[in-house]
C-alpha cells in the first residue's frame, strides 16, 4: 500500500511539531515547509496527495500559496487559520481551499478533517466522454447529467430539470463536498447574477431538491450551510 503524501506549510515549529507526528501516526508521509515560497517550490518538485496549509506565513499568504498552486493542480487543500477574518475568506472558499481548521486545534480534529477531504475527493465524478472537447455524462453516485442535453436523471429516471436546477446541480457534483455561497451559485449558473436574487436560489434549491424527492423520499444530496450557503453530498446508498 503507498502511503499518502501530505505537504505541510506552518511557520511555527511547535504546531509544525505536533501536526508532523499526528500525521505520522496516522500513516502519512509527511514533508514539511515553513514558508509559502518553499511550498511552491516543493510542490512543483514533488506533487503531494494534500496540503495542509497555514494563512499566516512569514512571507507570502497561505491564501497566495493557494492561487498559485490552484493554476496547476485540484490537489486537496486544508487551511489553518487563526483569525476570524481569514475564516471569512476561506468559507467563502473564493480560493479554492477544501476544508480549514482554526487554531488552536486538536490532532485528532486535524487528521479527522484529513480523511473527510480525502474520502471526498476520492469520490470526484467519473467523465466519460466520446472525444475530449465532448463531455457526455457526469455520473455521480445515483444520478447521471448528460450537459449536452442539459438532462439529468436519478436512478435512470428523468428529473425534468430548470436550466438553473441543472446548472446548480453539475455545479454541485463537479466539487462533491465543496460549499458554495449562493452569490457564487450565480456568478457560475445565472446568466445575469446582478439581476438575481440571495432568494431566486433558495427557490431553485428547493424545487431541485422536490424533484429528488420524488424519485426517493429519503434522498437529500443537497446539503443547506447555515449562513454560508450549499454543498452537495455524495450519497452512495441503495
Ligand atoms: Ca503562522
């Protein structure tokens, strides 16, 4: 069995410490960096499995680490923050990040959060597709989306979507996991998102997840945020 690689970027050599044991106990291979520069550096020589990856970093951001790393590559990304107003910003996951734990913070927390991200990404959608230009189908768990026909079916039957409902939901599957505020649910499905409204998505929410009801009562793959917004869970059941 390989082991997973995980790349941490933390400054401080005592959290740095207590992270590279945990992990270490917990099977990783782990390589460890303290400045954004080095992280870069070291990402572009060895491409790791994961990043688990602190805001506050003597030279550059976590945040600029991130951008940089996000132009070349989806790898996983978990952010260590400390204050809340970097929480804001990472919520907003305007930057791509997976998951963010704020310190202080347990071992255990971290390695939980850890697994969560990488059972998540390891159930990313399979595309299968005729030629590389042509994205046939995107099949997530019990439901299929075909975006050429803007259709999509749950256990092989038609939901009968919206464009918008459709446009949420290939949204949704394409980052199983990833939350999404409802201003970034516009900015990528409405045509004119200054002209829509925090509510015109609830409401598509709503009835896309009615027409998923219909198909199975208990079936809820549509996860509510409190306060931030929307995520999409990949239920495998039945
Ligand atoms: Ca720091």
């Amino acid at each position: 069995m390989s082991q997973i690689s995980v790349l941490v970027v933390e400054d401080e050599p005592a959290i740095a410490e207590t992270l590279i044991y945990s992990l270490e106990i917990d099977g990783f291979a782990v390589t460890h960096v303290g400045t954004g520069t080095e992280a870069i550096e070291q990402f572009q020589k060895e491409p790791h499995d994961l990043l688990v990856l602190d805001v506050g970093l003597p030279d550059i951001t976590g945040f600029d680490v991130c951008r940089e790393i996000r132009k070349t590559s989806d790898v996983p990304l978990l952010f260590l923050t400390a204050r809340e107003s970097e929480i804001d910003r990472v919520v907003g996951l305007e930057l791509g990040g997976d998951d963010y734990v704020t310190k202080p913070f347990s071992p255990r927390e971290l390695t939980a959060r850890i697994q969560a991200i990488l059972r998540r990404s390891r159930s990313t959608p399979t595309h299968s597709s005729n030629s590389a230009n042509d994205l046939s189908e995107i099949k997530l768990g019990r439901i299929t989306l075909f975006p050429d026909r803007y259709q999509a079916q749950c256990d092989g039957r038609d939901l009968e979507l919206s464009r918008y409902e459709f446009g949420m939901l290939r949204v949704f599957m394409e980052h199983p996991g990833r939350v999404y505020t409802r201003d970034q649910l516009m900015e990528l499905v409405w045509d004119e998102p200054e002209a829509a409204l925090d509510r015109t998505v609830d409401a598509h929410i709503k009835t896309l997840r009615r027409k998923l009801h219909d198909v199975d009562e208990a079936f809820d793959p549509v996860k509510t945020h409190r306060g931030i917004g929307y995520s999409f869970d990949n239920l495998e059941s039945t």
